[in-house]
C-alpha cells in the first residue's frame, strides 16, 4: 500500500496546491494589464510565487501579451536568481526496458518502441563526465531508465560516482526512480549533489499518464531527497494532454515542494508509446508556460530540457529571456538535442555568464 504523502504547511501565496486550480479570480474583473501588474507587485517587488488561480491568469493572457509577460519574467529571474546560467550534461547508465508505464516514454518496456534496454560502463561514463566539464557545464546527471534501483544498480552507481569524483572536477547528480529512505541515504553518503525525480504532470492528471505507479510515491521520494540534505530536481512535462488549469495546479504543486531546480520539458511525440500521436505544445503556449512556471517559482534554478528543440525552434531565444536559467546542453536519453557548441554560443551571444563550478558548491 502507497504510503500516506507528507504535506508541509504551504505559504499564503500558493493556496492549497495539492487541488485541482479553481478557475481564476482574475479572469472576469481584470483585463491583461491588471493580470500583469499584480504579478509584477507579487513576484517581482515582493519576491512571491504565484498561486495557481494567479498562474492560471497567466496561462490565459492572449498573445499580443506575451512579450511583456516575457520581459516581467526574465525581470523576476535577474531579480531573484541572478544571471547566471546552469549548464548540465545528462548521460544513460541503463537505458530501455523500464518496468513502469509513463505513457510519454519510449524506454518502458511495455511499449513497442525501439528503444532496447542497454547499459553503459564505468569507463564510459567517466568519458562522458569529462566531455562535459569540458563546456563548462557544473552538472552531470547519471540517469537510469527504472523503477527504482536494486542492488546491482546501486553498486554501478557507487563505483561511477566514485571514478566520475576522481577524475572530473563537476557536481554528480541522479535520476533513478523511487527510492527507499536506505538508498537516499546511501546517495547522499557517496556525494550525489542532486536528485532528479519529476512529478511530471499535476495530481489530478497523473492516472492518466502513468498507471504503475502513484504521484504520491514520487512525492514521497521528492521529500525523502530533500530531507536528506541533497539538492532536489524535480520539474515536469508539459503536452502530455494536460488542461491549463492542470499545468497552473502543477506549477503550485512544484512551488509546495520547493525544489531547488525544476526541469522544463516539452513532449517529444515517441512512435509505439500511447503519446505518439499527440501534437506538441504550441510555442506561443510553451513560452507562456515557462514565464507562469518562473512567476511561480521565481527563486528556482527553471530549465531547459527535453523537447524545447522541436515545441520552440527558432523561439528558444524568447523562452531564455522568459524565466529559463539553466539548460541541459547535448542529447537527452533517446532523443538528439542541440549540440552543445550552439547552446553555449546562444548563451554567450546573449551575454548570459555561465555559472561557475564554485558558486554551486
């Protein structure tokens, strides 16, 4: 039996967030003016997350909007985040046949897709550690496509953390599934710097794409992660059928869990996954998702992840002057993204610094 989830006390600007949103107090009395400088006065002036009904407003302002939204948001992130920017490389130490369902992932071995189950060694991974320090990057993530790790990928880990510590100077970070509180423990002793573990969609939404199991058990973990003195990642993917009232209810949901990065990832349709034939996110619709998330998280390390490339083309500019202070450079798990070469000249054409190795330690 999914055991009970653990709900803090949330602050007065995020409502109760673990409910589906309400439909907003903003959308009969104020026009896109009043929406605007209300966020401008709460997140901006007062260093405050919007609530859902308040981020739901946003989702809905109309597009001759969406640059001044943009601006109050990249406004909001030099206030509160600075300008920096987080450079990760992610890498697959055991790739394909995941036992889980996520209804949006070509790795699940209940899928016919042609993505078969591998994995990496020490070596390689150490290679790949290195190819990333080389940009600048302060993260790399080890990522393994399972429910939640058993011994043998316990024990890989360990030796690949302890060889990448050895040999690269950079941040480790994992993404291994649900934990028990035995392994969380076990990460934070080998150093593991930070742990990725996305609620992916809003509660209300999540049986709808993943039936294996729970959002409350990827809570759970969240907060064993957190409470154990790593730094938490958890973020979330949008387009996968969700309503805008269900990405407002999920921004608050994340603002409750106050993870220290929350990844932005955009579906990337995957033939043989039930998915595969959704339409992705319309750009004008992912940029208002990216400044509603950084209104409601603006102190939060917001990043570029999957699927930007193909939901945003030529308007991935717009978006990191929209909120977004971190990207992951390179391909992802199954799916190529840019090289790494032109995101780093993107970040240096817009005069965006490159966060330091040290400042994160």
């Amino acid at each position: 039996m999914t055991a009970p989830v653990t709900v803090h006390p949330a602050p007065a600007s995020v409502g109760s967030p673990l409910e589906p949103a309400d439909a907003s107090p903003y959308e009969e009395t104020a026009d896109a003016a009043a929406i605007l400088a209300y966020a401008r006065r709460e997140v901006l002036e007062g260093g405050r997350g919007l609530d859902a009904a308040a981020v739901l407003a946003v989702l809905r302002l109309p597009d001759e909007s969406l640059s001044d939204l943009l601006a109050l948001a990249h406004e909001v992130r030099l206030r509160w985040c600075g300008p920096e920017v987080e450079v990760e490389g992610i890498v697959s130490l055991k790739t394909g046949g995941c036992p889980e369902d996520c209804h949006f992932c070509s790795q699940s071995g209940k899928f016919d897709s042609p993505v078969r189950s591998a994995w990496l060694d020490v070596p390689s991974l150490v290679d790949a550690a290195r190819q990333t320090a080389a940009t600048g990057a302060t993260e790399f993530c080890i990522v393994a496509a399972v429910r939640g790790p058993d011994q043998r990928l316990m024990s890989q880990v360990k030796e690949g953390v302890a060889a990448i510590q050895a040999a690269v100077e950079i941040n480790v970070a994992c993404s291994l599934g649900m934990l028990t509180q035995e392994q969380v423990d076990e990460l934070a002793a080998m150093g593991v710097h930070r742990y990725n573990h996305n609620l992916e969609t809003a509660r209300s939404h999540f049986p709808k794409v993943v039936t294996t199991h729970s959002w409350e058990e990827r809570w759970e973990t969240c907060e064993m992660v957190r409470e154990a003195g790593m730094e938490l990642c958890c973020g979330a993917i949008l387009g996968v059928g969700e309503s805008l009232e269900q990405r407002a209810e999920l921004a608050a949901q994340l603002a409750l869990l106050q993870p220290d990065e929350v990844p932005l990832n955009f579906l990337n349709p995957r033939p043989g996954t039930p998915f595969g034939d959704l339409p992705p996110v319309e750009p004008r619709d992912a940029l208002r998702a990216i400044a509603a998330f950084r209104l409601a998280l603006p102190r939060t390390i917001l990043r570029y992840s999957g699927g930007r490339e193909i939901t945003l083309g030529d308007l991935e500019v717009q978006g990191m002057l929209g909120g977004i202070n971190a990207v992951i450079i390179g391909n992802y798990l199954t799916t190529l993204g840019r090289p790494a070469e032109a995101d780093l000249k993107m970040l240096a054409d817009l005069s965006m610094p490159i966060k330091s190795l040290q400042s994160t330690l």
